[in-house]
C-alpha cells in the first residue's frame, strides 16, 4: 500500500510552494488509496514555534488536504533518534567528531579560497580515543563511503548521479545531543514505512546522503518523486515581492479552498488541455507521470480567473455562509451579520456574482444591500441626480410609494409608467435611480436591486437624492 508524507519545518506559515508538495502528496495517496501521513519536522528549536505548527495545520485543514495520521512532532521522538545514534556508533557507521564550530568555519574558509569544496576533511574518521580536553564535547557524524556512485532513480527527473567522492561525512547528531534533519526525516520514513517521498527539488541534494542512510538503517529506500520549483513571473524563485505567499493570506483575501487547490495542481501538472477540476476529478486523473520538469510559473491573475469560475460555480447559498467573515469585518450590518435574514441574503449574494471575483470583492459589492445609508460617488451624483434627472427621480419616488408588493414584476411597471409618462428610454429613469440607491453607476438589474433593498430603505434614499439634485 502506497504511504506518503507531508513534512513541513515549522519556521513560517504554510506557503503556496509547502501547500502544493502537500496536495500533490494527498492526491497521490487518494488516486491509489494510500495514506497521507502528517508530520511536523520541527528538531529546529531556535526556528521552530508552535504558532507556526499550528498555522499549518490550519491551512492543511482550509484547503481540506486531510491526513489519516498525525500530525506527528519530531521533538517527541528524540529517544528513538537517541536509540538509532547508539546503534550505529556501535556498527562503525558514525563516528564521533570533536571539530569546533570555530574549526570548521576556519577550514571551510580555507578551502573556498584555495577553489575547493568546502566539505569536512574526515580528519576525525579513524580517531580510537577523543583528543586531549575533548571527551564530553563531540558530535556524531555518519560514515559515507568514499568512492563510487550514488543513483537517484527519481519518478520526475529520472535518472540521477552523484559521485560519493563529493559528498562528505554530514552530521546527524549536533554535540549538544540534538538529531539533524537529514538524519531524523530517514529515521522517520523507516519507522512509519513511508514508500514514496513526493517532495520540492530543493531537497535532491540530500537524497544521495539520505539512501545510504536507509540502507545503514536496514531499509531500501523509498521511491522519490522530486517536483520542480515555482517561480514568480519574473522567473525567479517565488517570494513574498511576487504578492502573498502563505496560504492563509489567500484565504483572507477571499479566494475559496477549491479554487486554490485547483491552481496548484496545475503548478506543473497537466491533464490535457483541461484548466478548471473538481476535486473529485483531481483525484481521478493525477499521477506523478504526468508532472512536467520544468519549473512552474505562479501567474496571479490566473489565479483570480480561476477563483472567479469558482465563485460562479458556486450555489449562493454556499457563498453566503463563506461571506459571513468578511461582513463582519465590514460591519456593514454591526458586528453580528449572522443576524441577516438567510434567505435574503442568498438573494443578495446571487445578483453580484456575475461581478465578484473573490469573497472581498462579494462584501465589497454587498454594501448597498446592507447599509442604511449609502454615499454617492461624486462623479456619478454631478452626472445622474441634477435639475435634468430630478422629475425622474421624483416620478419614481411617486410611482413605488404607491406599491403594495416590492418585487420584480411591479417595480418594473412602475419603471415602464414613468418611462411611457416623459417618453424616455428606460436608462434615463433608471440611471439616476440606481445612483441614488447604490451610490454608483452600475449594479445589478435594476428591478433585482430594489427587491433587495426593499421598499423602506430605497424611499428614504430617492428622497435623499431628490433634496440634492
């Protein structure tokens, strides 16, 4: 059976490149009903917060990107790491290393200004007993071999080579008794019989380091699957001065989980021609042959596109529930807009979807539906309600004071007997009046509007027009 993990580093919040490695992980896993292990990789404890732990943990749940185990924490797991140091010191496949800090740097140094690499010169490999002064001061580095060639037999790269000669003895255990993460995250997969690492190509470099240490634990290692990076639309790697990275930042700008699930899928992964997935269908088409090996280009007003397919996709009655944050930021209806009819404001919500690309921009639009009172844009109140429009407005004003039933029907025969009256076209009467109810110059149907609005609130707001033509 097919089991994969996400394993984010708690040192931020979950961005958009994380939030990808994790769907394509989870679809994995759903497209051959496997499972998706969540773990926390947090052994660095200067970095590493519970805040940020539980930010993404958030996001993993906004974007409905479920696990079957989990999460785990590494720093709960320090005497498994302990156990597996002792064991393999005892093998002969690490050694301690009793180099300082500063030692190294000086030697690092040395190398970089004499054009080598600067890996560690092995000079503490084949010590019997620590140097003078040095006992209870050492780290613990693993053994690799010196020769020969490492393969990464990788699902999206294919065939990769490393020479081991290039590759030095890493450390896995700091000398205050720490694990390291190249260590750890091998120690991990064993123990929970992860068989395939869907993961950023960043991390390839460590693999080479990482399959020896499978096999020193016992293990083959698993199947890797390194995906390619994401670049801003400048082609440089993703970052916060392309526009917001963390998932979360999303949400608060109002795009819906499906839409941003969908994106990232299709962040180097194609099906045809096809753009816009269910989650369903995500599920039923994926694979990792199908992830091209080209970087990914992170197009923003894709993204908004997409979202707004999503949101004309969506029943209102869905929308209005995701609404709710935003109105109460808002405050167009105090702090309490779960108080709104919920009936109406499905209404509400259907007439401006056509126009909201997002949540916020759904909120935004909503405001006449919700304030008692709406401001006038300046250059649409000097067009629309002047000496010219006001024996509209007030025929108008005339016309819907007289109706019993505020609906769509009766207010447009009220509209048509002010029309047929000054022998107008409809926009003439009907401009002026959307102004004066909506503060702006364009809106949904006119008729839909004002059954929204209701009979009350579009009287007193003619009137208040009327006084300032």
């Amino acid at each position: 059976m097919v089991r994969v993990r996400f394993a984010p580093s708690p040192t931020g919040y979950l961005h958009i490149g994380g939030a990808r490695t994790a769907l394509f992980n989870w679809l994995y896993a759903r497209h051959l009903k496997g499972t998706f292990v969540l773990r926390i990789e947090d052994t660095d404890r200067t970095r590493s917060t519970d805040e940020y732990i539980e930010a993404i943990i958030q996001g993993m749940k906004w974007l409905k990107l479920d696990w079957e185990e989990g999460p785990y924490r590494q720093t709960d797991r320090f005497d498994v790491y302990k156990k597996h140091v002792e064991e393999m010191l005892e093998k002969g496949q690490a050694y301690r290393c009793y180099c300082t800090p500063e030692e190294l740097e000086e030697r690092r140094q040395k190398a970089l200004a004499g054009g080598r690499p600067p890996r560690y010169d092995g000079r503490c490999r084949n010590l019997k007993t620590p140097p003078p002064g040095r006992e209870g001061n050492a780290s613990v580095r693993f053994r690799m071999p010196e020769s020969g060639e490492t393969v990464v037999e990788d699902l999206i790269r294919g065939h990769v080579l490393f020479e081991n000669a290039q590759l030095d003895d890493f450390i896995i255990a700091r000398s205050d008794g720490t694990p390291t993460y190249n260590f750890v995250v091998v120690v991990d997969d064993v123990e929970m019989k992860i068989t395939h690492v869907i993961r950023g190509d960043d991390h390839l470099n460590n693999t080479p380091k990482q399959i020896h240490m499978y096999r020193a634990l016992g293990h083959e290692p698993p199947k890797f699957a390194h995906l390619p990076m994401i670049l801003g639309a400048d082609k440089t790697r993703l970052s916060k001065r392309h526009g917001a990275t963390s998932v979360m930042a999303y949400r608060d700008m109002g795009y819906l989980p499906d839409a941003l699930v969908n994106y990232l899928a299709r962040l180097g992964w194609s099906h045809g021609d096809k753009e816009v997935f269910t989650r369903e269908e995500l599920v039923d088409f994926f694979s990792l042959e199908d992830i091209g090996k080209s970087a990914a280009v992170f197009n923003p007003e894709k993204l908004l596109w997409l979202n707004g397919e999503y949101m004309r996709a969506t029943p209102p009655a869905a929308l209005a529930g995701m609404l709710m944050p935003f109105l109460k930021e808002k405050n167009y209806y105090g702090a309490a807009p779960e108080k709104i009819d919920r009936g109406w404001l499905e209404k509400a919500v259907a007439t401006l979807i056509e126009r909201s690309k997002t949540l916020v921009d759904l909120a935004q639009a909503m405001s006449y539906y919700l304030q008692e009172e709406v401001e006038m844009d300046p250059q649409a109140k000097a067009k629309f309600i002047n000496a010219d429009t006001l024996p509209y407005l007030k025929d108008v004003r005339e016309a819907l004071s007289g109706l019993d039933k505020f609906t769509h029907d009766t207010l447009e025969n009220a509209f048509k007997s002010v029309v047929e009256k000054h022998n107008a076209k409809l926009a003439k009467v009907a401009q002026p009046a959307r102004v004066a109810v909506t503060g702006g110059t364009v809106s949904p149907g006119i008729y839909e509007v004002l059954e929204i609005i209701g009979k009350e609130r579009t009287l007193k707001r003619l009137d208040k027009a009327i006084g300032a033509a």
